[in-house]
C-alpha cells in the first residue's frame, strides 16, 4: 500500500507524508513541530512512524519545524550540502540584524575562535541536555562533518553539539540528478529554477507507483518536464493567476520575484503544461502551494480543467487541490 498525504501547501507551510508498506518520510517540514502532529493526526498518519524528513529548499515555509520535529521524533532529515549550508546560515545568526552587523559578528567570532585557538585550552566537552543523551554519537558525527566541510567564515555560529540551533539528530546529503533510496521509498531528486541555494524537486517511487513533487519554481525547465514523465501522480505548483498578481498587494520588487524565471508558476504556465508538455499518464494532478493573496482555488482549478479538457486521453486525470490551512486527504494506490 502506498500513500501520499499533503498536510499543508502554500506560502505559509509545506509538508507532505509519503508512505510505502515499510516506510514514511515526510516531503518538506514548513509548519511548526505541534501544528504538523496535530494535523498528521487529524489525516490518520502516526507521527511516530515517521522514518526521515526530505527537504527541498531552505526557504522558511519548507523547514520551520524541522528542528524541533527531528529531535523529537530522533530522525534524519535529508538535504544537499548547499541547501544545508544555506540553511545553517539562515538559522544561525539572529534573523533580525542587518547583513552587515551579521558580517561583523562573523568577523568577531572567527577573531575569538582564532583566539581560543591560540590559547589552545583543553577544556572538557559541556554537559549534554538529558533527553538527547542517547544520539551523542550521532551528533558528534554531524558535528564533525559538518565543521570539516564548512569554511569558518561562512558559519558564525556552527553547531555545537545539542545547544546548537542547527543540531539534528542526523543529516543526510543527496545531489539533484543522483537517486537515492530511503528504506523502500527511491527518490530522484532533480534542480528547479527558484531563487533558492540548490533547490530540488522528487520523483518518488514506492511499490513500482511513481509519484512527481514540484512546487516553487519560475518555470518548467525541460529537465523538470523530463522528470516529470511517467508518473502516477503528480503534485505541482499553481502559485498565482497573473491578473491577480498585477493588480494585487505585493511591492513592485515582490511582483517581479514571483515571475522571474526563478520565482513561481503561474496558474498559466501551469496550464500551459498540462496541455503541451506532460504526457496524461497521472490518475491523479494535484495543484499546490497556491496563493492566498494571488490567486483563487477556483481560478486555478478552472484554468487546469481547461486545459486538460482540451486533450481527450487526459480526461481521467482526477484534478485535485492542496490547500494551506487543511490537509488533503491521503491518496491510496
Ligand atoms: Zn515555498
Ligand atoms: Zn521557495
């Protein structure tokens, strides 16, 4: 039995539960550790049996909870080694200074590692906080992976053991275009156009059902099309209706974000792919991480229909949509 649950999309919060028969991991982990098991629940998905987290970008409506949804749950999560990076970056300093008070805290922090370096004290290792005891080892193996690979300016803060605000029980990495299996769920990540460090989407197979997962990107480049064929279903991202964006709220600067080549899809280009580009094979299209300023459920669901009205063999596809503040009830196949 394989099953997929989109428990939130949109701009406030992605995350999605795919499950093979002896497998669970979640897609993304954009609402907050409580919102996420209150929701999981409320579609039938055990938290507890959750065996990892993929990510797909470090944009903050794709990994607010996962910090503390991984220590919980004491998993993996899974990235690339830039968007862990990124992440780390986001994370680590405080949110709120300014990109120049950030360098020069860089600065003063490297001065007083080097510093420490240089007095080359001894001292012992702090002590650990109780409930987490248990994956010292496993921190210490992230811990050391990651201060080997990280240059020491890039990273004021790299976590440090436990008390770190990036420390996770474990990490994983993965490359776009190399596929990867996490116990029988194989996923293939491939690159996406959004304005992210190393975005990806996934091609996720569990017992021979392909399912495709892409949200956030500016366009459907012919890789992701590629990517994209075949499956059984497909999740994919109906942002906003351009009318709406034209005339709608955002600044000037965030219009022109959101259509840029790296921004977001139009219910449009969309449409214009589901008509010309994909091959009809999904039982099942899911539109996602739509708008809520942008765009209209029902816009966006009437410009897909027509568009996979006007092709005959691809009337079986079953049209759903995700939403933000609901989850989508689980798909079987
Ligand atoms: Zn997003
Ligand atoms: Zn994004």
């Amino acid at each position: 039995m394989v099953r997929f649950t989109v428990l939130a999309s949109g701009s406030k919060g992605n995350a999605t539960v795919v499950s093979g028969s002896r497998t669970s991991i979640l897609v993304d982990c954009g609402l907050s550790c409580r919102e996420l098991f209150r929701r999981m629940k409320l579609a039938g998905e055990e938290p507890e049996a959750l065996d990892a987290i993929v990510i797909t970008h470090e944009h903050s409506d794709h990994v607010n909870g996962v910090v503390v949804t991984a220590r919980k749950l004491g998993i993996p999560v899974y990235f690339t080694e830039a968007t862990h990076r990124a992440w780390m970056r986001w994370l680590s300093p405080r949110r709120q200074m300014s990109y120049a008070q950030w360098l020069e805290l860089c600065r003063k922090q490297a001065a007083e590692r080097q510093a420490e370096a240089d007095a080359s004290t001894d001292e012992g290792e702090p002590e650990e906080a109780g409930d987490l005891a248990e994956s010292r080892s496993h921190a210490e193996e992230v811990e050391q992976s990651v201060a080997a690979e990280v240059p020491q300016e890039a990273t004021p803060e790299a976590p440090t053991r436990q008390q770190g605000p990036t420390w996770l029980p474990a990490v994983e990495y993965f490359q776009a275009g190399q596929p990867f299996a996490i116990g029988d769920i194989d996923l293939s990540p491939f690159t996406i156009p959004h304005d992210a460090a190393d975005p990806v989407g996934f091609v996720l197979k569990a017992e021979g059902v392909r399912m495709g997962y892409a949200t956030d990107l500016g366009y459907i480049s012919p890789n992701v099309k590629a990517q994209l064929r075949g499956v059984d279903l497909l999740l994919l991202e109906s942002n906003h209706d351009l009318e709406m964006l034209r005339d709608g709220p955002y600044p000037w600067a965030v219009k022109q974000r959101v259509l840029s080549r790296v921004g977001h899809l139009s219910n449009e280009a969309t449409a214009e792919f589901l008509e010309n580009g994909y091959d009809g094979q999904a039982a099942y299209v899911i539109l996602a991480h739509l708008s809520e300023n942008n765009n209209l459920p029902e816009l966006a669901r009437g410009t897909a229909e027509r568009a996979l009205s006007g092709r005959a063999s691809l009337l079986a596809n079953r049209l759903l949509l995700a939403a933000q503040h609901e989850f989508l009830s689980g798909i079987y196949f």
